[in-house]
C-alpha cells in the first residue's frame, strides 16, 4: 500500500504559471522528500525536508511539511516546458526500513 | 562519478521463464534498494541489500530474490514470470541508508508475453 498520496493526480498549466503539487501522508516520518520522472525513464531526487522543518527552498522549488496534518506541498514557480513530467513524493517511516512512494503527479507545461 | 548503471534497458520475456536484472551503484554506495513501477500500482518497494546483506524486503512473493556483491553491484532475479510481472523495475543507491537521498538508475523494462 502506498503511504503517500499525491494531488492532484495530473495538472496542465502554462508556461510561466506556478505548479503546485500536495502530499499526503499516514504515519510518523524522519524526512519527506521529492522526486521527478520523465517518461520511462529514473527518478531524480529534488529536495528533501526533515520532520523538523517546516519549508524549504531550492532554485524554483519551494516545499512546505506539515506535520500535524501528516501533509507536504510542492511549489514550482515560473515553470517551462522541462517541467513536465511526473512528480513522486516519498516519505521515510521513523521506523525507517525504508522509502515509500506515493502515486505521482503528472506536470504538464505547456509552451 | 558515473551513475546507477542499470542494464539490460529492454527485456523481453515469456511466462515462466526467469529473468536476471543487473544494477551497478554509485561507487562509495553501499546500500541498494529494487522498486517494481507499474502504471496500476506506482512504485513498489521490492527489497534493499546492505553490505551484501537484506535489509528490508517488501511484499513479494518468493519469485522475487536478489543479492549484493562485495563491490556493492546488485542482482535480482524474478523465476516463473507471469503476466503481471511487467513493469519497469528501478534500482536505486544511498551512501548507507535507505532513507537518504536515492539515486535512480534507468531502469529495465522487462515485458513478459
């Protein structure tokens, strides 16, 4: 079962408009982080935020943990066409045996 | 410092043939993890070796196996495929934990007819 939940499932947007992407989570976590996939292809680590954290910052990406409401956004400003693609969010468990993925979320920008 | 090198890229398989997937790390990584990706059931933990050794394993069935060798380079294999064993499978290393930062390889794609 998945421990994240990503939303929306898919988002198209314009080039230049902002993308923001949630995350939802279920049990106590060390850290949450971000990832980005293009078709077929691997997993590119973005950012990782610690449960002690709150937001953080990286380039164009602005992520925010909550952890009282077991929740996590992705923010990417000013996006371009090299956006799209599908982004995961992985959380490990304090029991921390191991990264759990949630389901994506398909990034469209259109030029 | 060359990436996760995962190989073959393509697979091609019938039912119950079995299939060996290959996944060199990082050099320095010791830790690698297997994640199955399937557009039903996104990424599924498979299992993660250590310093040759399993650490942790999702829920697979016993089809499922792999290994680490000394140099950290991981094999796993996948016996009596089914149908439903298609999928991209992703390797992915960490300089000692599994819940570190990840770095993925490609992938192979393996499709079972």
């Amino acid at each position: 079962s998945q421990q994240g939940e990503e939303d929306p499932q898919a988002l198209s947007i314009q080039e230049g408009e902002n993308a923001t992407m949630n995350c939802s989570y279920k049990t106590s976590i060390n850290n949450l982080q971000w990832y980005r996939q293009n078709s077929g292809r691997g997993l590119v680590h973005l950012i990782l935020i610690r449960s002690n954290e709150r937001e953080k910052h990286s380039g164009r990406l602005r992520v925010t943990l909550d952890t009282s409401k077991k929740s996590s956004s992705l923010l990417i400003t000013a996006s371009r066409a090299a956006d799209t693609a599908s982004y995961f969010c992985a959380t490990e468990e304090t029991s921390g045996s191991r990264l759990t993925f949630g389901e994506g979320t398909q990034l469209t920008v259109n030029p | 410092k060359a990436g996760v090198t995962q190989t073959p890229r393509y697979l091609i398989k019938t039912r119950g043939q079995q299939v060996t997937l290959s996944c060199s790390p990082i050099s320095g990584h010791r830790s690698v993890s297997w994640y199955q990706q399937t557009p039903g059931q996104g990424l599924q933990f498979l299992f993660e070796y250590f310093s040759e050794t399993q650490r942790n394993k999702g829920n697979f069935p016993g089809r499922f196996s792999g290994r680490q060798f000394s140099n950290s380079r991981s094999e796993m294999n996948v016996s009596t495929l089914e149908l439903g064993d298609s999928a991209l499978y992703l390797c992915a290393s960490s300089l000692d934990w599994v819940g570190e930062k990840l770095f993925f390889g490609s992938g192979t794609q393996l499709s079972v007819l």
